[in-house]
C-alpha cells in the first residue's frame, strides 16, 4: 500500500524527524512537504532528507497567505499524490493513531472495513505544565488530555481524513475532501469515523457550515485518534506565537488558543508503548548524511529564538498569562457557571 503525507511548514525544525519517523512507522510511505519563510533551518533540513530520498520538499507556491489551501491544489498534480494508494493531509503537530492491529494504516483501512475515506477525531494533548523545550520526542513528554468525547462544551470535535484514491474529489480540504459536484446518490463513497461507522450524512455532504469539519466524538476512537500536540513546552508554544499560524492569516496563537487546548482531565500514555520503534527511526534518519547535523542546527535555533523572546517584556508577560491561565476552555467555563458548578472547574 503506498500512502503519501502532504504538509505545510514554517519553523518546524526542532520536530520534524519525530513526525516523519512516526509516519513511516505507520505506514506512510512517501512525504510530500511545502515550506515557505524558514528562519530556523527547516528548509535546510528538509532539503537533507529530500537528498536522502526521505521527503520531497517543494517551496509552497502560494502568492499571500493561503498557504495551505494553494499548496493543497498544487500538490492534488503531485507525481506522489496521483501514484498513492491513500492520500494523508495532516500537519507537524499531528500524529495518526491507531489502535487497530499492528498499529498501521493498512490495519486501519481493514477494520473499517475498506472505506474510500476514513475521518480521524481529534484529542488535543495539553501543556499541562512542562515548561521547558526539550530535544526529545514530544509523545513521551505529552500525556495529559481532555475527555475524548467532548472539547470546548462541544460533542462534535474537529477531525482530519484519509482519503483512497477512487474518492469522487472535487478538492482536497486542510481537514476532509469536498465531493465532486452532481454526483448521483448511489455515487456518494464509503465514508467512515475512526470505529468504521458511517460519518454523518451532512458533514459528508458538506451541508453545514457548522459541521464542515466536525463529526460527534463518541464512539469515534475505536481504531484510531489523531493526537494533536498544538501546545509543547510552554517555550515552544511562545515560539509558535512568534511565528504565527503557517496556514491562515490572522489567527492569533494567544492565550484563550492556549486554554482551549490545556484541558489535562485525562491521561493517555498508549503512544510510549511504541517509542523504542520511534527512536530507533529517528536515529535511523539522523544518521543519513547532513540530517543529523541539519536537525541540530534547527534545535540550536530554536532555543535562540526562546532565549530572544524571553528578553522581550511582552514575552516575558505572555509567559506569565500562560502559566496562571485555567487549565480549561473559556466556553467550558462559561457552561459551568452557567450550570452553578463554578467548583468543578
């Protein structure tokens, strides 16, 4: 099975090796990836592993700030998109988990029961405290999270999808397809959660707008969750705020992004059962030449970057809102004083 990986970067040098290690260890077998306005040496690194036959590595083609969504057209004409078998969008900070067989992607596909598309329910890994960034793999450092089946007060969580390559796209979305237009009913494909259910008839569709990119959570996780580390070190995280979003224009990363994420209810440990694979594969593509050097120059970067913004009073001021801010969303806060539970909070 040939499953190919498309992404966007900015900045991400620091932890690209975990995530592709992590990818090829469920099966993705080939990485197309888009980067545009590196100051850390990601495009360095990324250019190492391209000569290493790992990724290929594209300069993103978009003219302003639809990063994501332009790339996603070019790469739809992509040699490595058109030849697979599976098409995974997904992004440095998310990884596939699944929980079905051998943990890859073709036991996957056979639990659901060999669908054209497969939803995938975000779990969103708190900070829970650490922070410090570390040069090791974020899933050992991250394991507090929020209750699978609700985030933010919300049942329906966003999710993101794999996609075989008979589905009837129109376009590829940052977070699902779009379904070719006029197509008959008995036309609609095989579409299904991470337990293999049906997804609902209108996120399918696309008919609201609300529903675009959600599905209900519950039951959802059966063979698979998409585990997103949007937060890290609270260093890092202040970082990203630097740097801004790679793929929408004025989304700001501050502190109610910060706190509808930091939700730590809950621990999911499931992942260290499979870091000795993972080093092993990190090292193994260190050890390819210039990568190792490559990605500790992205590492040296990154802590400059740390030590620079902490000279900064704002910095040092959005650090300190950081670590005094509820451990829970506005929205869930909110619910509960709605409720009288202010306690439970």
């Amino acid at each position: 099975m040939r499953v190919t990986t498309v992404t966007c970067v900015r900045n991400e040098g620091p932890f690209l090796i975990e995530w592709i290690a992590w990818n090829r260890l469920i099966g993705v077998t080939d990485f197309l990836v888009y980067s545009n306005d590196c100051t850390d040496g990601t495009d360095r690194l990324l250019d190492a592993l391209a000569g290493a036959g790992v990724v290929r590595h594209l300069p993103n083609p978009a003219e302003g700030r639809r990063y994501q969504m332009e790339a996603l057209k070019a790469a739809a004409r992509a040699p490595e998109v058109r030849a697979a078998d599976w098409i995974w969008i997904a992004d440095v900070d998310e990884f596939l988990t699944i929980h079905a067989g051998d943990g890859t992607i073709p036991a996957l596909v056979a639990a659901c029961g060999d669908p054209q598309a497969i939803s995938v329910s975000f779990r969103f890994f708190a900070n829970a405290g650490v922070e410090r960034f570390e040069d090791r793999p974020v899933v050992a450092q991250f394991t507090r999270t929020h209750d699978p089946d609700i985030w933010c007060g919300e049942t329906a969580i966003e999710v993101k999808t794999l996609v075989w390559r008979d589905f009837p796209l129109d376009y590829f979305g940052a977070h699902r397809p779009f379904l070719r237009r006029g197509l008959a009913p008995g036309a609609r494909p095989r579409w299904t959660d991470g337990a293999g259910r049906p997804v609902p008839e209108a996120f399918r569709d696309a008919a609201t707008p609300r529903r675009l990119r959600k599905i209900p959570a519950k039951g959802a996780r059966a063979f698979a969750t998409l585990n997103h580390y949007a937060l890290r070190s609270l260093e890092s995280y202040l970082v990203k705020v630097d740097r801004g979003d790679v793929n929408r224009e004025k989304r700001a990363f501050d502190v109610a992004y910060w706190r509808a994420r930091n939700d730590d209810a809950c621990a999911e440990t499931r992942l260290r059962a499979h870091l000795p694979a993972l080093e092993r594969e990190m090292a193994a593509l260190k050890a390819l030449p210039g990568v190792g050097a490559a990605h500790e120059e992205a590492v040296a970067a990154h802590r400059a970057r740390i030590a620079a913004l902490l000279e900064r009073a704002d910095y040092r001021e959005l650090r300190a809102r950081l670590r005094a801010a509820p451990r829970i969303g506005e929205a869930e806060e909110a619910l509960i004083a709605e409720l009288g539970l202010e306690g439970a909070a």
